[in-house]
C-alpha cells in the first residue's frame, strides 16, 4: 500500500507531480486506498499525461539548427561546461536564436541570442510543463561558474544575454548572490566604450536580462538580483491564475509571482519587467486578459505569449493549439494596455529573440519620445 492510514490528497498531488507515472501504474499503486483515488486521478489527468497527442499544426515549424554561430556558442558551452535553457528545455528556436538574424547578409552584422541556466542542471521543483531535471538535493554550486559565463559572452560576442537559472531552495539564499556575482562580473568585463547611435547606447555594454525564480517572495533576495546591475528583470508567470496548482509546482503560486514582478520594479525603478504566458493548457479568454491587466497593475513592461509544447508523454498534455492569427489579437491587445513591448506567437518564448526584441521595443519607445517632444 503506497499510503498508510486516510488518504492524503497532499501526498497524491506531489505523488503525480514528480514521479510521472500513466494513469494505468497510478490506478494500480492506489488501488487500497480509499475512493477519493478516482477524482484525484480525474482531476489531474492532464498532469499525469494523455496517450492522446494532438497533431501539430503546419505553422509549428522551426528552422534547424546551423550556421556559424550556432556552432560557436554550442562548442563554447562544451568547452565551458555551461548548461543552457536552450538545449536543456529543448527550445525550438535554437538555431534561430543561436545563429542570430542575418538579414543584411553580413554576418558580423547577425545578432545573436542566448539564454545561459547557471546554478546547474538539476531544479529543486517539478512543474508538469518542463523538461529540466528534478533533484531534491542538486550538486553544490560551481564557484567558477560566474567567470566561466563571462569568458563564454566575451568569446561570443553578444549584444544581449539572458541569464536564468534552475530553482535552489536548498540553499540558504536560494542562488541570490550567485546570480547578482555572475551579472557583476559579466557588466565588469563588458565596460562602456562610445556611444552607439543606433540604440542609443554605449557600445560594448552588454545588455543583461534575469530570467529569476521566485525566491519564495523574499524582497531581501530579490532586492540583491534587481540591483546587482542588470538591465531586465524577468520572471515568468507561466499561466492563468486558474491553472497555477495544476500547471506549476506547488511552492509556486500566482500572485507571489505577481509580487516578485511589483517587487523588483520597486526596488530598482530604472528596470525593465518581464514575463512570459504560454497558451495551450486550457485557459480560457477572459483568463488571458484578466492576466494581461493583473501584470499591468504591478506595472510590468514586456510581455511574451507562446504556445505550451509537451516535451514528452510524462509532462502534461497540449489541451489546444492556438493559431497566428490569435496571438496577433493578444500581441496588439497587450501593445494597448500600455504594456512597453509585447511580442506573442506560436514559437515565442519569453528569451526569444530576446536582444533584437528588446532593441526594436526600445527604439519605438524612444522614436515615440522624440516626436513628442519635437511636437
């Protein structure tokens, strides 16, 4: 019997949240247990996974991975033994993201992105939709890891960087400091050389983006990541407040995360927020908007939306694929809102494109700026 004396619906939940098994082992390892087994299998079917797989849509294409680029940045992970959310999540965008845009056919010219996860591969949390390793007890931090991040950016040549990193509430300051360390060094080894006409700002300051955990809601924790020198404070929300138990582990909650976002916007005014919504998990319309307006009350100021794809049969299933034409709805309702730059699509993510999107977001605010002082 899996369970001694009543049945815990607690002990059930973390039960299919981390070991995930099909709903067939689950019915058979609770067969003793009391009748509330049934429901809680049914309710959380889509946790647990469905055998049933909806066919991909035409437009859910991505461009292979190639290019010079691309092969620079993945040998110097090797070579560093960095992890990155990009192959660790497996990212659809790798390729795109990694090789940068080349529309000018220049290759110098290319801008290209990457999203490197510090504080190792394994996370303390399990949340249904997420393919990176779970461990209760992950290996201790690399104390080398900040330097070894720096020389990667140096070698590559970024404009732009996001940096994020696993969960770690083993440890006492949940990975704070080694962050804060890590967007030190790489602001230190990045210095400000002349101006830059064309983005109104200094050639060779890398822009930094923190893609945080939660910190349990701890202001001290957050306070040492937001002002640490950084240029983005991202953290995401994931889902509609609705779907947060079922999609999320259960140290996670909708508004902590809200007050994380509110948090770091307090406590360094001058930061840029962020966040990310994934569609697919069975929100409904009036979930996203209401989402979209409980952002903008904490005053974030980027918004991505994409479509949720299952990475495997043990993480939740896709309930639907929302087409191109309705993430252009969500992208200008939330440009409408007031939110500064919102970009939504079906291969979006939150780091997608993350240096050119920034840039092109802010150029617009500032053309916008000029006009109206010109006026």
């Amino acid at each position: 019997m899996l369970f001694r004396g009543k049945f815990s619906l607690d002990k059930a939940y973390k039960y299919i949240r981390y070991s995930g098994s099909t709903r067939e082992i689950l019915r058979e390892k609770l067969k003793r247990a009391d009748n509330e087994a049934d429901k809680i299998i049914s309710d959380h079917a889509v946790i647990v996974g469905s055998k049933k797989t909806l066919p991909k849509p035409k437009w859910l294409k991505a461009e292979p991975p190639s290019g010079e680029n691309y092969l620079k940045l993945r040998n110097t992970v090797r070579k560093l033994n960095l992890a990155t959310v990009c192959e660790e999540a497996r990212c659809p965008n790798i390729g795109e993201c990694w090789g940068g845009k080349n529309k000018s056919n220049d290759d110098h010219k290319a801008t290209a992105t990457a999203t490197i996860m510090i504080m190792g591969d394994s996370c303390t949390r399990g949340c249904s939709f997420c393919n990176v390793k779970t461990k209760r007890l992950p290996d201790p931090l690399d104390p080398m890891e900040p330097m070894n991040v720096s020389k990667a950016i140096l070698e590559w040549g970024l404009d732009y960087v996001v940096l994020t990193s696993v969960n770690r509430d083993e440890l006492p300051d949940q990975g704070a400091n080694h962050f804060a360390e890590t967007v030190r060094l790489l602001k230190s080894q990045t210095p400000p050389s002349s101006p830059d006409t064309n983005t109104s700002r200094e050639v060779g300051s890398i822009l930094v983006e923190c893609l945080t955990p939660d910190f349990r809601g701890n202001r001290d924790l957050i306070g040492i990541v937001a002002t640490s020198g950084l240029d983005v404070y991202a953290h995401n929300i994931e889902t509609v407040e609705r779907l947060q138990r079922r999609v999320r582990d259960y140290r996670a909650n909708y508004k902590q995360s809200l007050s994380v976002l509110r948090m770091a916007k307090e406590l360094q005014p001058r930061l840029l927020t962020k966040t990310s919504i994934m569609l697919g998990l069975g929100e409904t319309e009036s979930d996203i908007r209401q989402t979209l307006r409980d952002l903008r009350e904490v005053d974030v100021d980027v918004v991505t939306l994409g479509q949720y794809l299952r990475p495997s049969r043990r993480h939740m299933s896709v309930q639907r694929y929302a087409d191109p034409a309705e993430f252009a709805q969500w992208e200008a309702e939330a440009r409408a809102m007031g939110f500064k730059y919102a970009a939504a699509g079906p291969l979006v993510r939150s780091s997608y494109r993350a240096g050119e999107l920034f840039l092109k977001g802010m150029l617009t605010q500032q053309q916008v700026v000029e006009a109206a002082a010109g006026q």
